[in-house]
C-alpha cells in the first residue's frame, strides 16, 4: 500500500474512533476498566467506623492519637490487545471485511485508553505470535497501531490462539485488562470443541481478559445460489458446495450454532466475558452493552 493512501486511511480511522471513544465510550471505559490496585495516599486521624487493619502504628505513636492510612485506587492500567491477523479475517459479505472492523474496535479501545492515561499495547497473532507492540501511552503509538492493523501481513494464515494467551500470560507480568479480537474460529474438526480452553482459562487468572468475537452473516447460513467454489482462508483448500441442498444448508447452520455455543461456554466456563460483532452491523451499541454489564 502507498505511504500516502495508508496515512489517508490512518487518518480517517483516526477521526472517527477518537471522536467516538471521547463522546461515547469516556465514562462507561471508566467505570468498566477502573483500576485493579490500591495506592497509599495520605493518613488522617482515626474516626469511628474506620478499619483498625488500617491504623498507621508509627504516626500513632508520634502523635499519641490513632491515625489511619488512607488508599486510593490506581486509575492507570495496562491494556492489551490480542489481534487476530491469520487469513479468516479476510473475509465480509455486509459493509466490510472482518479486518476492517477489527481495525475500528482497536482503534476505539486504543483512544478510550489513552484518554484514561493507561498504556496500551498489541499482540498480533495468527498460528503463531506474529508481533508485539510494547505498552506506552500518547497518539503517536495509536497510530502506529492503526498502521499495523491496515498493512500488517502475517506469516501464517491459521489460528492459535492458545499461543497468544501463553505469551500475554508469559511476557506481561503485571495485571493488565487484555482485549481479545478473534473471530474464535480455532477448533478440533471432530466436535468444534475449541482448542484454546485451558490457555484461555490460565491467562484470565493472571489477568482481565474480555472477548470480541468478529463474524460475518454468511458465516451464519448459505443463501440458495446453487453450485459455488469455496475457499478456506486457513488453509488455502477450494471445495465445490451446493447451496442448492437443503441438506449441505442446515448442517452448514448447525456448524454454526454448534461452534458459537461452544465458544460461549468456553468463555462462561473461564469467567471471561465477550460480545460479539457482526460485519454489517453497528459496533457501538455491543460495545457500550459490554462496558455497562461489567
């Protein structure tokens, strides 16, 4: 892509997203993300009802008086975003591509970050750990997250998402809210159990992590065309399907529900919560839904 044409779509991406994350997304990022620790702030004397856990013994004793610490809640976090770059994102029927929108989303959350002062980092993945964007703050890093997002061009082009929550769970080694954007499609044939369970589970222990799932409305069910070449992103296989059955049509739909109940209870089951996205719809209204339940 031209230096030029990308700066455009940089640009355009930028406007919009910080425009939402300052008018839209401000308060409900506060109250949803606030700070996990607690900071020592100043002491005051002692008043009925405070915790006695909380007496400072050595300004007690100065002043011969009970005084206690008081704490404040650390506003500044670490946020990071895990982004599925593998070649299943490459795909949209309805407006835009998956990439696209998976654009918007981190740009969004990237704005709301830094306008809460907390740091924001990127994992992108595909089969593998692809790259890793370091924690920082301030507009010149969003952007250059923004041009990741656009141009980035993976090695691989499967899904491992057990490699990304090993590596956030191996190399952030403090609490952080981590932001996963996947279209969680990384699941044994047999059963589209999904192979990510435990990575997943061992990774929210450690740290905050929320799931964005990404689809498209024809990954949901086949219109009637009759005979049509199909691709796998992935794998780079073309198959000859009949969207005439009725028969190919409703398995293809039990893939479906099949596959989002399994990603559902894997999330539940983990304690993880996540909202899903579709490429021809509105973005804003899941996300604001997300933050007001948390």
């Amino acid at each position: 892509m031209e230096t030029t044409e990308l700066l455009k779509k940089v640009r355009k991406i930028e406007i919009k997203t910080r425009g939402l994350s300052r008018n839209i997304f401000a308060g409900q990022y506060h109250s949803a993300f606030k700070g996990r620790g607690m900071s020592f702030s100043e002491v005051r004397e002692y008043q009925y009802g405070d915790d006695i856990r909380n007496i400072d013994w050595n300004v007690t004793a100065r002043f011969s008086h009970p005084y206690v610490k008081i704490y404040e809640e650390e506003r500044e976090l670490t946020v990071m975003l895990l982004v599925d770059v593998s070649n299943s994102r490459v795909f949209g029927t309805r407006r835009q591509l998956k990439k696209n929108l998976i654009t918007e989303i981190a740009a969004v959350l990237s704005f709301s970050a830094i306008q809460n002062n907390d740091k924001i980092g990127v994992i992108l993945f595909s089969g593998k750990v692809e790259k890793f964007i370091p924690p920082k703050k301030g507009r010149k890093h969003i952007l250059r997250i923004i041009r990741e997002l656009i141009e980035f061009d993976p090695e691989d082009a499967s899904t491992d998402l057990s490699e990304a929550f090993k590596y956030l769970t191996n190399v952030i080694k403090k609490k952080c809210t981590a932001f996963v954007v996947s279209d969680f499609y990384d699941q044994d044939p047999s059963d589209y159990s999904m192979n990510y369970e435990e990575a997943l589970r061992i990774a929210n222990n450690k740290h905050d992590v929320i799931g964005l799932r990404i689809y498209d409305q024809r990954e949901k069910e086949l219109p009637d065309v009759g005979l049509v070449k199909m691709q796998d992103a992935e794998t780079g296989d073309y198959v000859w399907v009949d969207t005439s059955s009725r028969k190919i049509r409703k398995a293809y739909r039990q893939w479906w529900e099949t596959t989002s109940r399994n990603i559902h209870t894997v999330f539940s089951q983990a304690g993880v919560d996540y909202a899903s996205f579709e490429t021809g719809g509105d973005y804003v209204k899941p996300l604001v839904n997300l933050f007001e339940r948390r």
